[in-house]
C-alpha cells in the first residue's frame, strides 16, 4: 500500500511539472482586410482598368492573390493590385466575382460586380458647347442597364481655379451649375472643360490616372463578411466637351 501511495504522489508531482513546461500559449487570431476596389470601362481610351488597395490588419499587403473573374491583378507595391487591359477584357451586362486570396492566412474574399452596359452623353446644344459667359448647362445621356446611379464630374485641361462640378445622379440628366466655371471670387474662368459620365454598380473608387475627381457621397463599406473597405465597377462614357468664352 505504502508503493501505491509513493507511487500515486509521484506520478501526481511528474504529471504538474509537465504540465509547467508547456505553457499554453495565446490563440492566434485572424488577420482583419480592408479592401478598396474599382473595375472600370472607358469607353475614352478604349481600355480596362482593374485597380485594388489592400491592407492587412492596417498595414499595406503584397501578398495577396487577386482575381476578377478568372483574370490575376498583379501586384504592383504599396499594397495596390493594378492592371490595364485590352478593351472588353471585362464585358458589359456581366457579373464578375472577385477574390482576395492571402495563402499566408488561408482566407479567401469573395464578392461581386455587374458591368453596367454602354451608354453615351446627348449631344450639347450649340450655345452650351461654346458656353459665353459660363452659364448653366443641361446635360443627359442615355440609360445604362445594371448602373446603380451615375456619376457626373467635370474636369478642367489647361485651365484651373474654376469650381468644378461632381455629383451623383439617380437620372439620366442634371444641370451643371454656373458655378461650376467660377473661382473661389465668382470670377469665370474660361477654357475647355471636359464632362465625364460614369454609370457605376454598387460604387466607384478613385484609381491611378482617374482623368476627374469623385463626389464624396458614393456608397462605401459594401463588402461585407465582416470585411472592410468599399468595391464597385463601373463605366465610363465618352465625354462631352464645353468651351468657356467670355460673354460676348
């Protein structure tokens, strides 16, 4: 009895000092992704744009794998994934998924876009091509199936100080206001100015080389699954040209 008993405060002794030498160590959690994601159409340089940011838990991330539909995004540093792609690499009125593959964390992302189908601007009335004094114009295009909304924005080419226009559209006309040829002082500043119109599915974001500026009402957080950041597709119609004279 006297060997069991030794026997049993051994083994209870060896079993708590395993026990010591391994420490439980702490549970390893998932990365978390921030992703910001564009496809775009332009329909002005007959090209595909494919553009995606990524971070993993805030830090920018080279290493991911990144794909629409079955096409790989290359990684370019910096954490964005950039390609530009012959036209109709991506074809309109088509659902594309994409993907975000990290090997490293065995995650993959997955979700989704709809090309919005061709549409164009309406031609402008003469006295709004050739716009004397800056005055209001009117502008519509043509419908764009699967578009979510439309953007407008206005750009300037040789000229800067103006105001600008950009603004989101749920129709297919809107008026660009007469403070859009303006500066900061009401005072006109002519030149050309070119009118982008982007027919957009679920939002837009902003890419290397975008030729205008985006309002900052565009839908964002859309990924879901727990994933931040905001994706879209969309596009871009070819533009309509206004020339800003001094009235006459």
């Amino acid at each position: 009895m006297k060997k069991l008993i030794i026997f049993l405060l051994a083994a209870i002794f060896l079993f708590g000092f395993s026990c010591k030498k391994k420490p439980i160590g702490p549970v390893s959690e998932k990365p978390t992704f921030t992703i910001y994601g564009v496809v775009v159409k332009d329909m002005n340089i007959q090209k595909d744009i494919a553009s995606f940011a990524v971070w993993r838990n805030d830090t920018l991330y080279n290493y991911a794998t990144v794909k629409v539909g079955n096409k790989n995004i290359p990684n370019i540093g910096s954490g964005l994934y950039y390609d530009t792609l012959p036209y109709n690499t991506f074809e309109v009125n088509t659902t594309y998924i994409d993907s975000i593959i990290s090997s490293l964390d065995t995650v993959t992302i997955t979700f989704s876009f709809t090309m919005p189908d061709t549409f164009y601007i309406n031609p402008l009335q003469g006295n709004d091509s050739i716009n004397a004094g800056g005055h209001s114009v009117q502008l519509s295009w043509t419908s764009s199936a699967n578009a979510s909304k439309y953007i407008l924005s206005l750009a300037q080419d040789t000229v800067t100080g103006a105001g600008l226009f950009k603004t989101t559209v749920g129709s297919t006309d809107t008026t660009i206001t007469p403070e859009a040829f303006r500066n900061t002082a009401d005072q006109l500043v002519t030149g050309d100015y070119y009118t982008y119109v982007v027919a957009y599915n679920k939002s837009f974001f902003s890419y290397p080389e975008i030729p205008f500026a985006l309002p900052t009402n565009l839908p964002t957080e859309n990924i879901g699954a727990g994933v931040h950041g905001t994706i879209g597709a969309g596009i871009i119609a070819r533009k309509a040209n206004i020339y800003v004279t001094t009235a006459r």
